[in-house]
C-alpha cells in the first residue's frame, strides 16, 4: 500500500513506560499487527507523563496506557485536554479512562475540585470523581454490555465483549450525572451496570475503557477498539 493511500500516522504513547506493565509490553506487537494486518503504519513515541504536559500539536493520535498513579496527573490531564480540544483521536485504558472522566470534570463541569482518590486518597469524597472500587477488578475478566450505535458498537461489531481488567479504581456514581449533562456518554457497562466505557459523540474519535483491550487475545491481532484508534489516526493525519 502507498504512503499517499495510507500515510503514516503519529501517535504519542502516553504513560511511564515499564516493563513490568503488561499492556506496555503489548505495544510493539499490536502495532506490528496493525501494519501487516490492517496496513496501518503508526510511528509511535512513547511520552513520559511529566513530558506530556508539553503539548500533542504534531500527533495523530493520543493514547493514555494503563500504570497509574502517574508520575504526573497533570501531564495525563494536559495530553487529554489537547486531545480533546483539538479534535485529536484518543483513547485512554484503565488509568487513562480514570482520567480523561476527571479531565473533563474539571474542565467541562467546572468541578475544580474534583480527584483522583489514588492520586490525592485525602480527596474529600464528594470531591472524588474517581473512588476505589468496592471490589478490586485486577486479574478479573467479565462481559461487558454495550449501546447499540455507539462507536465503541460500531467498532466490535456487537452488542457485548469480553474485558480484561486491571484496576482498583473507578467512577464515582455521584457524578455521573454532571458528566452526562456536559456532553460524555458512557456506552459499556458490566452485567453489574457498573460502567466501563465513555465516549464523547461530538469528538472525531473519543474513546475511553477501564478495561485494557491491548491485553485481548494474544497480541498478534489489535482489538477492534485500538484498531479504530489508528484508523482515526490515520485519517488524521491525512487531512493534517
């Protein structure tokens, strides 16, 4: 395939890089798959959170990996803000859901307030948009329900998936309602209702899950979900 059909796209990898995450240790298969399967080229820079507050002008695509507590939530907030006003595809996994829903707290709903209870665990509870979990969710995998004509629908193809989790945190119930009111959907949830996937539907590609679809099957083919996000990418990057 030519570069003038298919451009190569910029991604930047947000998150602390480590060998010990295993989504981090995904990454280099999932984009090799893209390109022999998909024929989707990404030039991938992986970006410390304490560079990421530097700005993503330049990027195709922002993509905030799981490994929190980062080493800076301002820097994970200042990618995500970016991404988001300047109609740049994103997609954040695990943390990077945690945080794009406090992101928009904050700067959509104006709670100026509003934490990260593993990141400030003094964090008043009606200030915390996001709060452990009544049950930790590392190691467990469990069905998620999703809504019908969503993007999150469109790119599975179904109306339920499989998920793979690895986290202790999640949304707070008490400001879902001031999420949903200023624009985020949430389009997945558990067969608890627990909710596991948010989207912005005014975004080009605005996609977050807590659970980690890099860790789906066994890496030699992208889930559907971070697929969609290079497609975007690369469409991106075409009318750039």
């Amino acid at each position: 395939m030519s570069h003038s059909t298919h451009p190569t796209a910029r991604i930047a990898l947000v998150g602390d890089r480590s060998d010990a995450v295993r989504s981090h240790a995904r990454i280099p298969g999932l984009l090799e798959a893209l390109r022999v399967r998909e024929g989707l080229d990404l030039d991938a820079y992986w970006i410390p959170t304490e560079e990421a507050g530097e700005g993503m002008d330049g990027f195709d695509a922002v993509w905030v990996l799981p490994g929190s507590p980062y080493r800076s939530e301002a820097g994970v907030l200042a990618a995500i803000r970016d991404a988001r006003e300047g109609a740049i595809p994103f997609l954040g996994t695990c943390g990077g859901f945690q945080h794009a829903l406090l992101e928009f707290a904050r700067t959509v709903c104006g709670l100026d307030r509003a934490a990260h209870a593993e990141n400030d665990p003094s964090t008043a509870g009606a200030d915390a948009v996001i709060v452990p979990l009544a049950c930790s969710l590392v190691g467990h995998e469990g069905t998620v329900r999703l809504t019908p004509g969503s993007r999150a629908a469109q790119l599975l193809g179904t109306d339920r998936t499989e998920a793979r989790y690895h986290c202790n945190y999640g949304p707070n119930p008490h400001h879902l309602d001031l999420l949903r009111a200023h624009g985020l959907t949430f389009t997945g949830a558990d067969e608890s209702g627990d909710l596991r996937i948010a989207e912005l539907a005014a975004h080009p590609f605005f996609l977050a899950t807590l659970f980690q679809p890099e860790l789906d099957g066994d890496g030699t083919r992208a889930h559907p979900l971070i697929a969609g996000l290079a497609s975007a990418a690369v469409e991106h990057a075409r009318t750039r």
